[in-house]
C-alpha cells in the first residue's frame, strides 16, 4: 500500500485547517497572516512545519505574568514621576532633557521605566577592549554576578568566562548564568556540567526536550545584561564568543556598540534580570537589598525598556518612532537588519522629506541571506525618499544605535525588524546625555570612513538575480 498519498492528503488537509486557525483564530499583523497564507500555499507541505518551528505562537500557558510581577517596589516611583511630568515640575539634571519629557513618560506608562539621572556610561564599540574590561570586573565581584547572554559559545572567549565565574563561585561569590537555549544550541553539556560542579548556577531560556533540537525559533530571549555585585551594568549587542573579537574569517572584525553602566540604573538592568531568571529557573531570586547597591555616579539620564511577545505595546518600537518623530537636525541609525515595518518606515520618511538628514548604516555582508536581501529592498524605499546609506567596509556591523540631534540615544539589543520588535524578548537603554549621544555619533562619523556610501544610482545598477531576491525576501520579511 502506497502510504505517500494519504500522506500528502493529510498534510494538505492539515495546511488548509492552519491557514483558517491563523485568518480567524489569531491576532496576527495582516502582512505576517498574507506572509504564512503564502508559504502555506506555495508549498504546502514544507510550509506545515515551516509553521510549526517559526509560525507557533505563545500559547496561554506560555503568556508571562511578568508584567504584574516589574511592577513590584515600581508602582510609587513611576507614579511620582508620571505626576512630576504632567505637572511641569519633572527635576532634570540638563535642560536638553525637557524636550523628551513624553518620550519618557511614554517609557514610564508602558514599560514602567524609570527615568535615573545620576550615571556613569562608558561605551565600548571593539570586542577586545569590552571583554577585558567586564572580565577584569568580574574578577573584583564580591557578592554577585548575574549573567544573560543571548549566544555563549564553549570557545577561547567562552573558557576564559568560564574560569572567572568558576573561580569566583569557588570563593564564595553567588554567581548565575542565564543564555538563551536557542542561541546557545551548541554549548556543550561538559561545558555547563563544569560550570554547575564549580558552583555556578546555570539556567537555559526556553530549554528544547530534545538536546541541541529546538523547535521554538521565535519567542528567544535575545538580551545580553551582565550585573556585578549590584553595582555595575553591561547593556549592548555583544554575546559570548571568538567572532566578537574579531576572530571569524567569515565576519572578519566585529563592530558593535555596548555600554559599561554605574549608577541607579543598574538597578533596573538587576530588575530585568531578575525577572527573566525567575521565569527560567525553579530556583527563584528573592528581591533582595544586596542586589541593589547602585550608587549615584555621573550625571546621564537612562530609562532602561525592555520589551518582547509577552507585552501588549512594543515598547522599544514605540522608543524608535518618538525618537525619530522627535528629529530637527539628524538621526543616525546603525543595525545590522533593516526590516522596518509601515509605521517606522513612514516615520522614517516623513523625517527626510521634513528635510532631516537621515543615515542608516548596514553591513555590507550577510549573517542571514533572507534578512540580509530584505534589508537591501527597503534600502532601496530609504534613498528615493532622500536618506543616506551607508554601507560598512571594515568587518561585520552589528551595532543596534540610534542618536538623534546629538543629544538622545538608544543603544542595546532590538535591531529594526519584526523579529526584534515582536517575537524576541530585548532591552534598550534610552539615553538623555548630550555629551554621550555625542560621542555615539562621533563614532558614527569615524564608521563612515570605513564605509562606502550606497546611492540611488548604484542601488538602481543591481542585478535582476539580486531583485529577484530582494522581491521574495521582501514578501516574506514579516516572519523573518
């Protein structure tokens, strides 16, 4: 008996009951239902478990409770600065923070995020330098270290990780590994076996039930936060690995943006990750007062906005469109993935043909050809409306930046497209800091040295393989 019929027919059966879940059952964007309505179609039977690893949503089980549980020791603070806000009478460190008063009330009534006027920011751009100063911190850790990576690799990088965290748990210092199981689906088990017999509390995001197969692509805890001793806070686009130094010969020299933090706003970068390890682990952080021993230091202001599929807004998205509305002279935008959806596009838009001088800088080489291909295709809506891109030359751009006017910034994790905006869990710190938004776009200055600028002219020169690919990676870049 020939079983590859009834095979197909159930398949096909199987796609036609899907495709009516995903019309009437789910609240999807339109453009994602038309992009899964097409791969169904266009090839049913692969498209099934297409879906299955990429289309699933979080499920009622799944739905966190963690935005009951951020509101925790925050309702009276953000209240107080709602309040303060609305009144007129918000206590500002530098005047040139009074202009994004709504930026920040709008971070304080979606996200909770608590607006800190008293930090210390230092920037890293070059993989080298970064790691050498968070191991030499870790190193001094006293009390704590609290670790979230999206990718940790068992690599030259990753060992020498290891050894501190070991030695420092040895000594007595409480020290917890969080990574993403996704991210991180080729660590090895001798490597989180040695950690764990060490001492160190290691946790996986959305572990897989078979090792190194996880079928839950989307719904990835794409944030990298490291907290020592409640004191000092690394947000950025940096993971754990050799090709962040500049080791791969693929990528070739890693440019990404990370900050090194003190002052009250690690508080809240301990509070995200207190969260997110709760969540992970069975093992859960007690909101404890040694966790929070941030001092005041320096004088930038910070709101650090986390978002992901468990928050109803998209808040970091929402952070991207005010601050670009916001623009009278510039905005600088440096992301490895240019897959904006209508809203930010248009705001995009609108910004140049207001006459601001709009530049977006990509890589010039690909970690992922679908993504890489629809990036180039809305390049191409950029510059007829007048931007200017800029494409990097040096190795491979990983920086997620955005500085407006010089004088606000958001530096961290989301990059411009969907899977950012929707489906990954991230975190961003919004900057309010002249002098800090400043030297991120100075450093954008030096990047475009190492850049070719990409004109209409040459864009229009592409070849038909490469519109043929930029059109089908388009069409689908609402489930990339």
């Amino acid at each position: 008996m020939n079983i590859l019929p009834i095979f197909v027919s159930i398949i096909l059966t199987l796609n036609v009951l899907l495709a009516l879940a995903i019309i009437f059952l789910e609240r999807r964007d339109a453009s994602a239902t038309w992009a899964w309505l097409m791969v169904l179609l266009f090839i049913p039977v692969a498209g099934f478990f297409l879906y299955l690893i990429f289309g699933r949503r979080l499920s009622n089980k799944e739905i966190f409770t963690w935005d009951k549980k951020s509101r925790l020791g925050l309702l009276t603070a953000v209240q107080e600065q709602l309040t303060a806000i609305k009144n007129n009478d918000l206590k500002v460190q530098h005047k040139d923070i009074i202009p994004y008063e709504d930026l920040i009330y709008m971070h304080l009534k979606n996200n909770d995020a608590l607006l800190s006027q008293n930090n210390e920011v230092e920037i890293f751009t070059d993989g080298q330098k970064k790691f050498h100063a968070l191991i030499e911190d870790l190193e001094k850790a006293e009390n704590h270290i609290h670790l979230l990576y999206y990718i940790l690799r068992d690599d030259n990088l990753g060992h020498r990780l290891a050894d501190v965290l070991k030695r420092k748990a040895r000594e007595g210092v409480e020290v917890k590994l969080l990574y993403d199981d996704m991210g991180s689906r080729l660590l090895k088990r001798s490597y989180k076996k040695s950690l764990k017999e060490a001492g160190v509390q290691v946790e996986s995001f959305f572990p897989s039930f078979i090792p190194k197969v996880n079928m839950k692509i989307n719904y990835r805890n794409h944030r990298k936060l490291a907290i020592i001793d409640g004191e000092i806070g690394y947000i950025g686009g940096f993971n754990i690995g050799d090709e962040y130094l500049g080791f791969n010969k693929r990528f070739g020299y890693w440019r990404d943006t990370h900050l090194r933090v003190e002052g009250e706003a690690v508080n809240n970068m301990q509070t995200r990750f207190i969260l997110d390890w709760n969540h992970a682990s069975r093992r859960d952080i007690v909101y404890e007062q040694r966790y929070y021993q941030a001092k005041p230091k320096g004088d930038v202001g910070m709101q650090i906005v986390s978002s992901g599929p468990d928050s109803e807004w998209e808040q970091i998205k929402h952070g991207y469109l005010k601050m670009i509305l916001s623009a009278k002279e510039y905005v600088y935008i440096q992301t490895p993935y240019f897959i904006p959806d209508d809203s930010l596009l248009d705001a995009l838009r609108v910004a140049v043909l207001s006459g601001v001088d709009v530049r977006i800088m990509i890589p010039n080489k690909p970690d992922h050809p679908f993504v890489y291909w629809a990036t180039f295709s809305n390049i191409g809506d950029m510059l007829k409306a007048g931007a200017s891109i800029y494409v990097y030359q040096k190795g491979f751009l990983h920086a997620k930046t955005i500085v407006v006017d010089g004088k606000i910034a958001s530096v961290g994790t989301a990059n411009i497209d969907v899977r950012s905006f929707r489906l990954n869990f991230e975190v961003n710190a919004f900057l309010y800091h002249p002098e800090v938004a400043q030297s991120l776009a100075d450093r954008f200055h030096e990047d475009i040295v190492e850049s070719t600028e990409l004109t209409f002219k040459l864009y229009q020169s592409r070849t038909k393989w490469i519109r043929f690919k930029e059109a089908i990676s388009r069409l689908l870049s609402p489930i990339l």
